[in-house]
C-alpha cells in the first residue's frame, strides 16, 4: 500500500443554477487533478444550498440525476476517487428526500451511497429552530471504501457529534474520516466545527477531512466554511475562511502509524471492559 495521499476539498457556493455549480466544481477538480489529488472531496448539499423550499425543487435522483452524472464523468476523465458532497435525494412516491452522498471511483462507477444518519432537529432560540427530519429520511448504514493509499469512512454534518459512528470507521481500519458539512455561521460553527474535527482524529489517530460550502450572506441558512483536514495527533493542517475556494491535504500514512505506536490507545483501551454494538 503507498502511504501518501493527496487530497482536495471544493468548498463550493450553492449557485441559484446546478449547472453554475458544477462548472465551478468542473473547474476546481481539473486543477485539483492537475496538482496530483487523488480524492476529490464536495461539499454537504452543495448544489441547493440549506433550504427546504430549495431542496424540494432540485433534488435529484442517485446516480440518474444531473449531478451525480457529471460528477461520475469527471471522476472518470481525471480517473480520481470522488466524494460528490450530499445531494437532496428524490424518493420516488414520497414527498421527503435523503441526505444523501454518492462516491465514484477513478473509473466513474458509482461504489457507494451514504445517507445521513443522524437528523438535526434543534431549537436554539433566537430564531435558529431546525427540523431536518420534515424534510429528510436518515439513512441506516455507513459507508467505507478502500483506495491504494487507505480505507475511508464517510459521514455527513451533525454525524461528527457521534464518537460511535467514527469509532466504528476506525474499528474498520479506515484511515481517513470525510465529514461533509455544514455547521452554521450563526451558531455551532465557530463554537464546535474545529473542536469537533479534532476530537474525532485524536479519538481514534486518524486524518479527519470535512468540507462545507461558503458562507454566503444573501442565503437563508448561511453555512460556516472552515472546510479542514486534521491529522491523526489532533493538528490542522489545511483550512479555509468562509469563502469559496479549493484546499489540499498530503496524508502521510507512515506518520499516522508513527502517532499510534508512540501513544498506543488502541493497546491500552480496555477492551474487556467495555465495546459498542452497531445495530447497521
Ligand atoms: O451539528 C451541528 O452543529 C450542525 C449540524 C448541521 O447543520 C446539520 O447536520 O445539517
């Protein structure tokens, strides 16, 4: 196995039309392709920004729709691993839709779904009342998928909160955690976002990569940016403002095996005292 990986995060503004958005994204993952990445990685509902009424007129079918085709396309041309954000998901027959987020591989097949698992339905005060389960069915499964370099686990926005579904990703030997999210300007992304990302690499020694669209002033909900990569003793090592741009990551898998074996938790952990049940 090759222990370096480049990575790239699109942190892309939601444009009023999905075809504005996907050429931005077009030509963030050329040039990302072009500086050697190897992973792309969108982020969460990148193409309707965080608004119902947006949601429900673009959604999309998986892999049929609009997106996930030309996201499958350039995973081909650029033959990289993409992880194409979170999309509203249509069901079909059902007035709600999924969080949901497709990976191509470097051949543009489509290898896994996932969608998000945990809902957030919150009251914060002050206006800042949420109910994402009116909108979104959450989803009962993980996914994990293997490249050269490492096995990655996906999860989306508030699933960083639940230690439980990062330790499992690490219980399955993933190296690297992808969170695609979107914590709010207002709220909970200058008080938890960072806080959260480097909890979950220290947890569990792992790279932690979360990507969240830009901040924008004119849209309902306005998402914190902040995309980041943190490495497995807890550092970052790549992040953005608020605005729209492109980050990269190199992930040193020879130094995330020299983290564990200088401060072994996994050794230490007292297994026969305690373990999760995973019910998915
Ligand atoms: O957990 C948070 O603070 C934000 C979560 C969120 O915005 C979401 O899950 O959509």
């Amino acid at each position: 196995m090759a222990s370096g990986l480049r990575i790239a995060l699109l942190q892309l503004l939601a444009r009023e039309k999905t075809a504005n958005i996907l050429q931005k994204a077009e030509q963030y993952i050329s040039e990302a392709a072009n500086n050697g990445a190897k992973l792309a990685i969108l982020p969460e509902l990148f193409t309707t920004e965080c608004h119902p009424p947006i949601f429900v007129q673009k959604k999309e079918s998986i892999p049929e729709g609009e997106t996930s085709e030309f996201i499958s396309h350039l995973a081909k041309k650029h033959s990289m691993h993409i992880i194409a954000g979170s999309i509203a998901e249509e069901i079909k027959g059902s007035e709600k839709m999924k969080n949901t987020s497709a990976v191509f591989n470097p051949k543009g097949e489509l290898i896994g779904k996932y969608t998000k698992m945990h809902s957030f339905d919150v009251d914060m005060g002050e206006n800042f009342s949420i109910h994402e389960s009116d909108w979104f069915e959450h989803g009962n499964n993980t996914l994990t998928f293997e490249t050269d370099e490492c096995k990655i686990g996906v999860g989306i926005c508030i699933d960083l909160r639940f230690p439980e579904v990062s330790r499992y990703y690490t219980e399955q030997g993933c190296l690297l955690h992808v969170y695609l999210g979107a914590f709010s300007q207002e709220k909970t992304g200058p008080a938890h976002w960072d806080v959260l990302l480097r909890a979950r690499a220290i947890d569990n020694q792992v790279y932690v990569a979360a990507c969240s669209p830009a901040a924008d002033h004119t849209h309902h909900y306005v998402a914190w940016g902040h995309s980041a990569v943190v490495d497995p003793w807890g550092k970052i090592i790549s992040q953005a403002d608020g605005k729209e741009t492109l980050i990269y990551a190199d992930l040193d898998m020879n130094y995330l095996n020299r983290v564990r074996q200088q401060l072994p938790v996994e050794k230490i952990r007292r297994k026969d005292l305690y373990h999760l049940t995973y019910k998915w």
